[in-house]
C-alpha cells in the first residue's frame, strides 16, 4: 500500500509494475501487475483521476466483408457492372434483373446513371466512372486485399460508412490505450504507504468497529472494462419462442408440415383456382426434380375438386395440384390438419372437443423482388380455431390478444383472400418509415373448403409474416434482411432482452 493519498492495492499494483520505467503498453501493465486486465484497466482510471498516471488513446478498430461484401470485390458491385453494361449499348429499365436493378437504385444515387424514356443511359459521371472506376468498389477491393490495414480505410470515412450500411463490411471502431505514463505525483506516491482507509470489509473489521474510525474506499462503478460477450440466441429466434409461449398461453396447439408440398395443399385445398396468378413461376418456386405427388389415397381429393368446379366453373385438373413446389404459406400446415379434423368430425362428432386451437411457425418461399419488407424466404406463423358460433369479432379479440402479448398494436380492413370470407388484412404502425405495414391476411375459412354449415362448425384463420414484427419491435432494424446477416458481430449488438 502507499501512503499520502489512498490508493486501492489493485492501484498499487499498477504503480509498482510503473516504478522501473515510468512508462508502459496495456498489456505490459497486465503482465508486470500481475493482476488482471479489467482490475488494471479499473485502477488507470482511478490514478488518472488522482493525476498519478497520464494516459494516451488511439483509434482503432476492425474491418472484415461479408459474404455479399467480398463477391463484389471479385466480381465488381453492381453499379459497376451496370456502368460497363451500358458502355456497350442502351437498356430497358423494365429489362434489368434483381441484381442490376440493385445497380440502378446506387447508380442513381451516386449520378452515375440516368432514366429518360424508360431507357439508362449513362451521365457525364457515369462516363467516367466506366473507366476510371468508382471510388466505393476500389475501397472494398483494397479492403479485400488488405485486411490488415485498417488505418487506410478508415481515412475514408463516409465511403467505409456506405459499406458498411449497404451490408458490405462490418466496422468496429474503438479507442485503446497506447500507453500509460507515471506522472510526478504518481512519483511521490510511488514509495509511500496509506493504512486509513479500509478496501476490504470482513468479519475483522465488523467485529472490532475500526470501520467506523476508518473511512471507507470507494469504488467506481462506471470504469471501462473488457467488453464481456455473453451467449445468446438469436433475435429472430428470441421472438420466435415468446410468440410460440403467447399462442400456448391462449391455448394453442403447435402443428408442423413439410417445406416442399405439393401445389393441392398449397393451393387447390385453399380453394385458390388452378388459374391464379400466384402459381405463376415469377410468384412461385416450382421444383422440378420430384415427381407430382399421388393423391389416389387422399380422401379429400373429391370434396376439392368438386369444389372447384361449382365455384370456378372449370374442369379441375389432378396434375396441376400435383406439382410440388417450396410452400409460399404454412397455411398449406393448417390446411392439412382441417381436412383431417373435419372428416372425423362428420363422421364422429364426439372425436374432438371444440374450440379447437392449432399454430404453426414455419419458413416459406416466395419469388418476391427483394426489399426493406420482403425477401424471398422468411418465417411465418399460421393460427387456426375451429369451433361453433364463431364470428369475426372473436377473429380480431384472438389477434389482439396475441400481438398485445408481443407488445404490438394492429388494426385491421376489409381485403380479399381466395380462401376466407369474409377476410381482413391487419397492419401495425412502423415509426421507422412513419408508415402502417401489414403484417397479414385473416378471415372465417370458406364453406366450400370446409364442406359444412357454418352453422354447425366455423373455422377462424390467419397467417402473417414474422419477420416484420420485427420491424415494429427492434428500432435498431431497418431492413428484415439484416435478421439473415450471419455476422457475429451484428448479432453481439443487440439486445439481450
């Protein structure tokens, strides 16, 4: 302990490690110490208070790509792509992929490129960026060949920023000692010892009342230590399994299907007609390896096509229903299990006990022109009540309910669903965008599916995006496809609860 103003032993540690050469790195101070790091880094902050100690900063920090990150430093980003597509002659705005209208949305941000008659031409910057490339793109590529070399890129701050917002790279900046310096009043003390203020309170100093003579030293909540990194789940995952407790809480059963299902179960058993343009294949991934599933021992098969015919006036046909496809609804799940359920309750009444409540939560695939909102495969969660004298007022008290668990206000509108009648989309208010999104589509099951009276039996349905919940809830999230980032240190910063 040294004496004069007090200091903690951990403070006495550092000083000692200090007294040869005045001068030391962080991690010297740790090895020499002999105490641990979040011990000497609490004592530097003590002794600096104390002017013992002066310490010096430097910027630091850490760069790596992502995955999209380094195949456009390979291949080019898509701007650039663009750029040296339209040196070589003209395009149709309307003609442009996924990927180039990717490169038209920052071709125009950065004057690059220019729509006139639905045609891109290129501007006078567009021109020259044909040859002498464009800034962002020669940023990442150095990045990619030298990782190493943070202080390079970092010079090139609001470049490094686009990257990292555009999902190219992640940036973790920080400030780290360089190095710690004994100042002279450090020097004074440096030899002395201080006995009066107790650090450590035990049975000892309790039972002989010395602390009341003696003052007491004081600790520092507030001093920078090494950032813990806890395990965690995912985000997506956490509001998964609270959304999975909100439907058993209210009484739900989960129900599970299969990915890849075949278009009666997807489609046909929902009553959407074999001419919709969902079952297009710019709407729908189609797979075309298996073989059409065989519906020769499906005891729905009648009660569908039969369906069909009276409400769509055309001959239905077996194999289209038997295309198998990626589901693009886990309603295609609850479809599977009404089928089954009413069938046992025509013939058995006394089979099941109603209400009966089912949910599932699954990932479904759509060929969606990808957004903020929309990707082309995400999660979806389907709920389903199958019971008597049902009405949409009980539809919208179940829905209340379960977003009301997730913290979530929705409100809902009349809309059209193949397979409700009558249906409702409902929506919840995004402040990121100052906008209502919707969230899904919901309704009474349709006659003609469930083959009976809605007065003997009444099926409520519903079946919303999850990942847009998401957006409500975490306004740190901008875009649903940063749920997907597989970045370790995207996922260290959010939020534990």
């Amino acid at each position: 302990m040294h004496e004069g103003v007090s200091v903690h032993r951990y403070e006495s540690s550092v000083l000692d490690a200090l007294k040869k050469s005045g001068k030391s790195s962080l991690s010297e101070l740790v090895s020499a110490s002999g105490i641990g790091r979040d011990e000497v880094m609490w004592a530097l902050e003590n002794l600096k208070e104390k002017g013992m100690v002066s310490i010096s900063y430097e910027e630091s920090g850490r760069i790596s790509l992502s995955k999209e990150g380094k195949e456009y430093a390979k291949d080019g980003l898509p701007e650039e792509l663009l750029v040296k597509n339209l040196v070589k002659g003209s395009l149709k705005a309307a003609d442009l992929d996924g990927s180039q209208r990717i490169g038209l949305q920052w071709g125009k941000k950065l004057g690059l490129i220019d729509i006139d008659g639905g045609m891109l031409r290129l501007t006078a910057e567009g021109r020259r960026a044909a040859t002498a490339g464009i800034a962002m793109g020669d940023l990442l590529r150095s990045i990619s060949k030298n990782p190493d070399d943070i202080r390079t890129a970092m010079h090139d701050g609001s470049l490094l920023t686009e990257l990292s917002r555009r999902g190219l790279v992640e940036v973790r900046k920080q400030s780290v000692i360089s190095s710690v310096e004994l100042t002279g009043e450090g020097r004074k003390h440096v030899d002395k010892e201080d006995t009066d203020l107790i650090e450590e309170v035990d049975r000892a100093v309790i039972s002989s009342g010395s602390w009341k003579t003696h003052g007491l030293k004081k600790y520092d909540v507030m001093v920078d230590v090494e950032r813990q990194v806890p395990a965690m789940k995912h985000p997506l995952k956490r509001l998964i399994d609270k959304l999975k407790d909100a439907y058993v809480g209210m009484g739900y059963t989960e129900i599970s299907g299969p990915a890849v299902e075949s278009s009666f179960w997807v489609f046909d058993s929902l009553f959407v007609p074999q001419d919709h343009p969902a079952r297009d294949a710019q709407d729908t991934f189609y797979v075309s390896n298996l073989k059409n599933e065989n519906f020769g021992k499906l005891a729905y098969v009648n009660t569908v096509k039969k369906a069909h015919k009276k409400g769509w006036h055309f001959e239905w046909r077996e194999d289209i229903a038997g295309q198998m496809l990626l589901r693009t609804h886990t309603t295609s799940v609850s479809s599977r299990y009404l089928y089954k359920i009413i069938d046992a309750l025509k013939k058995n009444p006394e089979d099941y006990t109603l209400p009966i409540k089912l949910f599932s939560v699954g990932r479904v695939f759509r060929n969606e022109t990808v957004d903020y909102r929309h990707l082309a495969d995400f999660y979806q969660h389907d709920g389903m009540v199958i019971g008597r004298n049902l009405t949409l007022s009980n539809l919208f008290d179940e829905l209340t309910k379960l977003y009301g668990s997730l913290g979530v206000k929705i409100k809902f509108k009349p809309s059209y669903f193949p397979f409700v009648e009558p249906g409702v989309e409902f929506m919840a208010y995004y402040e990121g965008r100052d906008e209502w999104i919707e969230l899904g589509g919901a309704g009474m099951i349709r006659e003609e599916i469930t083959g009976v009276s809605r007065k003997k039996i009444s099926v409520l349905a519903w079946g919303p995006g999850l990942d847009r919940t998401m957006l409500i809830k975490d306004r740190s999230i901008s875009n649903i496809s940063e749920l997907y980032n597989n970045g370790v240190g995207w996922l260290r910063s959010r939020r534990v609860v």
